[in-house]
C-alpha cells in the first residue's frame, strides 16, 4: 500500500502544476485581448485614401510599387 500513496501524491502534484500552467495561459490570453482592445489604432489597416497618386511626363498615372504601402 506505501507505493499506492506515492503514485496518487504525484498524480496530484502534475495535476495541479497542470492548473496553473493553464490559469497562467487564461490570463495572459486575457492581457493580450485586452492590450489589444485599448489600441485598435495600431492594429487597424491602410486606408488606401493615403496613397498618393504620381504621373509620369505624359500626365498619365503611375502604377503603385510595394515601396508605397510600405509602413
């Protein structure tokens, strides 16, 4: 019976390690939504309203180059 007692002390000792890794993982989840939820600025895309339009010597527009939607 002695070597009973030992498997079930352990059993409970990686079961609790197991709760708190996951209470741990809960808050930091719950950090990360709410750091995301005080800064929807950043996270908010490119309006395309900011690019400028550019013409070459014809008057003719310039297509966009990933350069122009660099941040």
């Amino acid at each position: 019976m002695a070597g009973n007692s030992r498997t079930t002390f352990t059993k409970r000792q990686k079961e609790r390690a197991r709760q708190e890794r996951q209470a741990e993982k809960a808050q930091r989840k719950a950090q990360r939504k709410q750091e995301a939820g005080s800064s929807p600025e950043s996270s908010a895309p490119e309006s395309p309203a900011e690019l400028v339009i550019t013409h070459d010597e014809e008057g003719q527009p310039v297509g966009f180059d990933f350069h122009d939607f660099a941040n």
